[in-house]
C-alpha cells in the first residue's frame, strides 16, 4: 500500500487529544502516517473545539492558511472535524470551498470509509450523522504505535446536564458510556505498549454507566486499579453534583489513584450557579471539598472558573474571589464568558461588557497566582515520587545564555505537580532508563507554573519491565 502523510491539528480539550489519536488510528490501515510538516501533507484535518469563541476563532484561522496550500496542491484533502465541524455542517464547505470533508463527532468510525470514496472520485463530502456508532466499544489502542508515559482513554461521550453556557450536549450528543470491559481492555494494551499512567475521559465522569446499567465510577476505578503494570490513574472532569461518597472514599484506599481532583466550580455565586443550571450551591461544593479533604488530607484540588457571565455583578464577583480565598486551590483555569451557538445562555440580557469581563479575569488569575506561588513555597525541601515523562525543554537561570544542560527531565507528582530535574553525573549512562520511570526528588525551587527539584539518592540500576521501575530513596 503507498504510503500517505497526515497532518492533524488538534485544538480544545483532552477528549480532542483523545479523538486524534482514534483518527490516526483508524486511517492507518489506509496508509496515512502522521506527519508535523503540513506542507508535506496529503491529507490535513483539523480537530476542532467550539466550547470558547476563540478556539474556533483558531480553527478557522488554520482552516484559512490552508487555501494557499490547497491551491498549490489541489490533490491534498482538507477535512475539519470535532465540534465545529458537528456545530456548523454545511456552512463550512460554503464558507471554504476548498474543504473536501466535514466530519461530526460521532462520524469517527465512518472516516475509512468517506476519505476513500474522497480519495476515488475527488467529491465534497459534509457528514454531521449523531447516530452512535458500536465501534465506540471498540478499542483502538493497539493501532498506536508511538511510545509515550501517559495516555487518554475516553470512558464517555456526551452530556445530559445542560449548562446553560454549554453546547457540549448540541455537539457531542447525550451522554453515553463504554462498557467497562473495553475500557479495561484499551488500557491493558496500552500498558502493553508502555504507559504507566491512565487518564479516564468524560463530560461528567461521576455519572458514569448509570443510563446503560453498567457499574459505577467508583466500580470502574477498582477495575482499572487492578491493571498489572499501570502505575496511576486519573480522572476528569467531574461535576460536583454528582460526586458520592464512594468516590470521594476511594481516594483514601485505592493506590494507583492519584492524589487530585479537577472539581470545576465556574462561580461562587449561589445566583450565578442558579442560572448556570449547575443543581448544586456554594454551600454543598464546600461540603464535598470537606468531605475530600477529610478522607485525603493532602489532595490536591483545581478548578474551572467563568467570569462575566450574563447578569454577574461586582458583589457576585466577589464571592467567586472569596471561594477561591476559602478553598486555596492548587490551580485553576479561568475563562471569560462568550456566547455559544445553541447554548441558552446567548439568549440572557445583561451582558457584561469586553472590559469588565477582562478586568475580572485579571483579578482572579492573579488571586490564584499568589496562592499557588505560596503553596509552591512550601513544597520546597520536601522530596516527592515524580513519574518521569521525558527530556525537559525549561531552562535554569543558571543556564540562560549558555548551552542547555544536555541530560533534564520532567515529570508529574501525583498531585499533577510539574516538577524539572538534572541527572546526576553517575546516572548519565542509564538515561535510556528513565522515562516512565518513578523518581524520588527533592524539590529545591520554583518556577511561576511548575517545580525544580534534584534527585533524592543516587539512583540505581532500573528494570523497565511490564510495570515500569521505582528509582526510590
């Protein structure tokens, strides 16, 4: 079979992440192998996300580069998929002529298919079909063959909880969940292929296998705890709501859970909240926090904020401020409001204007960088277990205007911590050893978003067998 090159430009979320590797997988068998050069391309597909304006602002600039090269290349295949391509169907190959294929979020499976009949007669090509497809229990894992540490696997798809700011449910559909015994297998295979680290996937996690009768989330977490060789799991997002006790006790008692959880808020005002359509109050967030807390006193908790909602005042605002005060989140993610095709929310009055909604942002970014700066503080002297992901690419100061150090590494603490490190000279011929290691360190700075740290002990010989190696103090 002649070989092709594909180029994927992926845009959002995890789940985006996610889709792209399913796409490369399933064109494989056709011959597309993936490529960074664009230019070099035979087909180019752009994965899409239209949960924030400017993500599909992005997409439609990329989409715009590419007519030049369409136009110096007419056999080339252009294809958007992903949430804007399910959002706006037809009106894109309007807009852009030149786009040969517009694929639905749930049209994944039907790629083989289309791009060869795109591929034998050169047609134009919209499917935004939401008929789920069974190949959605089939795992593609096995088709992967790049090596990587840490990996995404969608257990769910969809939503039913109707956020009022929200188009996930007109673009991603209900909600709907893999049977577990797929999700399990997909990560035995790729434990198989050297994953040490597992992040299970879903608009509402928590929620998981209750329409189909399937086990819970916490049922699932066991299962996928047991996997010979996984090193950790993770998890997101989930919705507070939904957050039982059997979860939040799991963190306590299971070994491979990591020690976080990505809890989004988006206000602290029990107004806001009300007209988000979130059926849940500041006060019960809090409660859920205590209930973590008290189970698992050192996890760490991050979060989804939107500012300028439809309607927020300055005093709603303020209470957004004093929840972050209260909780002290390790991190947070912090969006401005913008209207959304279909999301109720467009239709609200009151809209808060461009410089407002910035001047809030601003004010909470910086709340949130002072309290993780103080937390980071902290951790200085203390040594954690860091699962090495690979070659780091940060600089010392040290090091600025020099060479970079040719042996520096990252990885990821069990509270998602980001933390860089230099090999000591003794360990300098056993560096093929460490990615997807776990690595004692001791954390001896700061960077504004992540730590430094030095090796904990001289390391020794590491085994990288099926379940990875532990180079401990």
């Amino acid at each position: 079979m002649q070989s092709k090159k594909l180029h994927i430009k992926t845009i959002g979320c995890q789940m985006n992440v996610y889709d792209t590797e399913q796409i490369a997988a399933v064109l494989a068998p056709l011959g597309y192998q993936l490529t960074v050069a664009v230019e070099s391309a035979d087909m180019v597909i752009v994965n899409t996300c239209t949960i924030r304006e400017k993500a599909e602002q992005k997409a439609f600039s990329f989409l715009g580069r590419m007519a030049k090269i369409k136009a110096a290349k007419p056999s080339l295949i252009v294809a958007v998929g992903g949430c804007v391509a399910q959002q706006e169907g037809e009106a894109i190959p309007r807009r852009m002529p030149f786009v040969d294929l517009v694929f639905g979020t749930q049209a994944i499976f039907r790629l083989p298919e289309l791009v060869h009949r795109i591929e034998q007669t050169r047609c134009q090509i919209v499917d935004v079909r939401t008929s789920s497809s069974l190949a959605f229990n089939e795992p593609l894992a096995g088709l992967t063959k790049e090596k990587r540490v840490s990996a995404f696997v969608t257990i769910m798809r969809g939503c039913d909880n109707f956020c009022t700011y929200c188009v996930v449910p007109h673009v991603r559909g209900r909600e709907a969940s893999r049977h577990p015994d797929r999700i399990v297998d997909e990560i035995r295979m790729l434990v198989d292929q050297g994953v040490r680290e597992v992040t299970l996937l879903g608009q509402n996690v928590n929620s998981y296998g209750s329409k189909e009768g399937l086990c819970s989330f916490a049922d699932l977490l066991e299962r996928v705890n047991g996997i010979e060789g996984l090193g950790r799991i993770r998890f997101t997002t989930s919705h507070p709501k939904d957050l039982s006790d059997v979860l939040i006790n799991l963190f306590g008692r299971i070994d491979k859970l990591c020690h976080h959880i990505h809890l989004p808020v988006q206000s602290g005002s029990n107004e806001i909240l009300k007209r988000m359509n979130r059926n849940y109050t500041r006060e019960n967030y809090l409660e859920r926090l205590a209930r973590l807390r008290d189970g698992c006193p050192d996890i760490a908790i991050t979060s989804d904020f939107i500012v300028g909602f439809p309607g927020e005042t300055e005093r709603q605002f303020d209470e957004t401020l004093e929840l972050v005060k209260t909780v002290q989140y390790d991190g947070l993610f912090a969006f401005m409001y913008s209207d959304r095709p279909n999301a109720p929310a467009a239709a609200f009055s009151n809209k808060i204007a461009e410089s407002v909604k910035k001047e809030r942002l601003q004010k909470l970014l910086a709340l949130q960088e002072s309290i993780t700066h103080d937390k980071y503080q902290r951790m200085v002297g203390k040594t954690l277990r860091v699962l090495v992901e690979g070659p780091s690419r940060t600089i010392d100061e040290d090091f600025k205007g020099k060479r970079t150090p040719p042996l520096r590494y990252s990885g990821r603490t069990t509270f998602n911590h980001i933390v860089h490190f230099s090999l000591p000279k003794s360990y300098r011929d056993k560096k093929e050893l460490l990615t997807g290691a776990f690595v004692d360190i001791m954390i001896v700075g700061t960077y504004a978003h992540s730590l430094r740290g030095s090796v904990a002990t001289n390391m020794p010989n590491a085994n990288m067998g099926k379940g990875g190696s532990t180079i401990a103090a």
